[in-house]
C-alpha cells in the first residue's frame, strides 16, 4: 500500500510539473505570435524568465516544429539578431470585415501574412440574405486566389459594423434604414460555422481594427490607449494593460452614441444629439447635399454634375483642401464635435493615447486631427491633455479584415500547440501523460 501511495504522489507530482512546464511554453509561444522575429532576450525580458529558461523553452518549441528562426541584419559589431516566429504553414485562416459600405476579405498565415484579399461594395440595401449568399461566395473565391482549399482554413473571423453579442456570437441590430429588421438577433457565427464547419468569432469591426492598431499600428507601444475611428458611423475600441476592454456585457465603446447636443437630431440608435447623428462619414456627406439643394456653392458640384451619390468624404476632404468653404466648414463642424466627446474620454481613462481612424482620417487627417486636438486642449484637465498622445492611423482600409483574422489566429494558437505537442512528445513523459488526461 505504501508502494502505491508513493507511486500515485510521484504521478500527481511529475502531472503538476509537467501541467506547468507545458503552460509555460504556451505562453512564451503566444508572446512570439504577437511579437513576430522577436528575439530570445526580448523574450526573457518579456516573460520575466530567465535567459536559460527562456533558451530552453525555446529549443523545445523547435524541436516540435512551432517555431522557425529568421537572422536579421546585424548592427555594428557582434553577432547576428535571431528572431523567432511561429511557422506560417501552422494554420491559414480567414478575416471578413462586413461594413456599411465594404465588405473586405483576407486569407493570412497564423501570423497575420497576407496571401489574397479582395473587396467589394457590401450593398447591405440587397437585403441579408443576398449579402451573406456573396459573403459565402467570395471566401471560397479569396480562398482560390490564395490557391488553398477550403480543407486547409481553419478558422473565421468577423468584424461587423452593427450592435453584435460577441460571446453568443450574435447580432443584435443593424441601425441602419431598411436593415433593422433583417439583421435583429440574426447569429451569425452560427450561420458562418454552419457553412463552413469551422471555428467563427465575431467582433465589433472598430474592435478588430483596434487590435491591429495595438499589433502593429499606431497604438503598439502603448498599454493603455482609446482607439476612435470615424466611417460611416462612430465607434470606440479602449486598451487597459494591452487587453482589450469590452464592459459587463461586451458592449463597451460606443463613443458615437455619447449625447453632445442634447436638442440636435435624431440617431439611428433612437435617441438625439448623438455624436454619430452629427460628426458621422455619413452625417457630413448627408450635410453636403442638404447644403447643395439649397443652394450653398461647393467646387463638389463641378466635380459631380449633381449626382449626390458620387458624394463621398474622400471628395469632401478633396474639395476642402482646395479651399472648398462648405467642405472645409462640414469637416471643422465635425471636429469640433469629436474633439469636445474626445476631451471627456480623456478625462474619464486618463488614456496615454488617442488614436485616431477610419475612413475620415485617412481622407482628411491634417484637417480633422489640429482642430480636435485643440478642442481637447479648450475642454479636458490640463494634467489628463499633458498625458495624452494624439495619434492617427496609419493603417489602410483593410485594417479590420486583418484584424480579425489576427483574433481568430490568437484563439488557434493554444490548440495548435496541444495537438502538436501532444503528437510529438515521448510515449512516457509527464507531458505526454497531462495530454492525455487534459
């Protein structure tokens, strides 16, 4: 009996040892998959391990084929940088960004490499079925341009411009004329996994743009930072300790829905004076044609003929750089509005950045940017303003397809290691014994 005991207290003590030893390298694993190329001493200083730890963990990672080393330049004297990324073959996945204007589609690596990415007008006014049908349609099409089958996908991910339930992987509503109804409590992972029969995430579309922003854009070197960006509506995405924050119930950062006059005109989402209903891509553009019908002359009319469908915040900012007053007046007015919401989120996080996004920046980002930062100088705490950073992005448009690809490659990592660890490790070693059990 005695022997049996000590038996079973070495297996429990070799399961213990070996459970840590294998959630330590997956965790050094997820550092090199956000930080691809980096090196064994940045990861040291990372993890807080040690240099011989981190060597360690790194041959063994090696020797199951996760991780393939890349020599940089050297600068100067001495030898040689080597940094570490996880193997491109590992996994391919999908990223769909649906917004009110585009749909975008990529196929990456696990890293985030892009091999073939297209996009189309997403004409949400055909109705949902019509768009999902082409959504369908143009993943298997992206998928054939990057000459994979759809056998070796092996995730989805979904940015969405709409009020969705991340956790059910729903959507709740689509604010927009016409499509209230078809999108209303629509789940959409469901109909994607079904499809498809593959893993789906869903997220909020400023959302996935965000993480790209703190993956390589303008928010990658800070922790703690609000990301707005500004399309046809208005949305937030806020970063505390380099996570994401999603509120209670996942519904944090709807900054366009901060009220900033309460008596100014109804927004989609019901209420009025919504930052969206007044400073919104397409509340300018809106703008411009009421202007116009009444009257009001803009350089847009020689450049459109009248046709107001022609209109678009690119040719607004176009025209105002051309000293278009009305153009020039719309887009100061919109400012104004984002810079006095800005300055209360600057108040309230305290964030050391505000990056700035979107389609409205990246038309007219001189333009947008000086007089918001003004105006959050005029209106927040001066030790808060002394704090913060202003920044705008330098992303393009596909930002939140890449984004959400990046998420669902996050979410793939973990099972990516167990399969492949648990396939390689010996017969009899307290790894391959947690495998089986866990």
């Amino acid at each position: 009996m005695r022997n049996l005991t000590a038996a079973i207290a070495t297996m429990n003590e070799d399961f213990t040892t070996a459970k840590k030893s294998m959630q330590t390298e997956l965790a050094v694993l997820r550092h090199i998959h956000a930080t691809p190329k980096i090196s064994r001493v940045e990861l040291a200083d990372l993890s807080g391990l040690s240099t011989a730890a981190i060597t360690g963990i790194v041959n063994s990672l090696i020797s199951l084929q996760l991780l393939e080393e890349d020599r940089g330049p050297v600068k100067g004297a001495g030898r040689k940088r080597v940094g570490l990324t996880m193997k491109s073959d590992l996994a391919y996945v999908a990223g769909i960004d649906l917004g009110t204007i585009n749909l975008r589609i990529c196929i990456t690596d696990i890293n985030g490499e892009v091999l073939a990415s297209k996009e189309v007008p997403s004409e949400m006014s055909k109705g949902r079925e019509d768009v999902l049908s082409r959504l369908f349609a143009l993943v298997r099409e992206v998928l054939s341009s990057a000459n994979l089958d759809v056998g070796l996908l092996r995730g989805i991910g979904i940015g969405f411009s709409g009020v969705i339930d991340v956790e059910r992987g729903m959507v709740l509503s689509y604010p927009r004329p016409g499509q209230i109804e078809q999108w209303k409590n629509m789940p959409l992972r469901a109909r994607m996994e079904q499809e498809f029969g593959l893993p789906v995430l869903l997220e909020d579309s400023v959302r996935a743009v965000a993480v790209m922003e703190r993956f390589l854009g303008a928010g990658r070197d800070f922790s703690n930072f609000v990301y707005v960006d500004v399309g046809a509506g208005i949305g937030a995405a806020i970063f505390i300790g380099g996570c994401l924050y999603r509120g209670h119930g996942g519904s944090a950062g709807e900054f366009g829905h901060i009220t900033v006059d309460e008596d100014g005109p109804l927004c989609c989402c019901g209420s009025r004076g919504c930052l969206e209903a007044v400073a919104s891509g397409t509340t300018m553009i809106e703008s411009i044609k009421v202007a116009i019908r009444r009257g009001v002359s803009s350089k847009i009319t020689e450049t459109t003929g009248y046709n107001f469908d022609e209109i678009t915040i690119e040719l607004i900012a176009a025209a105002a750089r051309e000293n278009d007053s009305l153009s020039y007046r719309i887009l100061s007015e919109a400012a104004s509005h984002i810079g006095a919401a800005a300055a209360d989120l600057v108040n309230l996080l305290n964030p050391a950045a505000l990056v700035f996004g979107g389609a409205a920046f990246r038309a007219a980002p001189g333009l947008l940017v000086d007089r918001i930062q003004s105006t959050i100088r005029q209106r927040a705490m001066e030790k808060s303003v002394n704090d913060v950073q202003i920044k705008v992005s330098t992303l393009d448009g596909n930002a939140g397809a890449l984004g959400a690809a990046r998420l669902i490659a996050m979410r793939l990592v973990e099972g990516i290691y167990f399969n492949v660890a648990g396939l390689n490790r010996p017969r009899r070693s307290p790894m391959r014994i947690y495998r089986n059990v866990g």
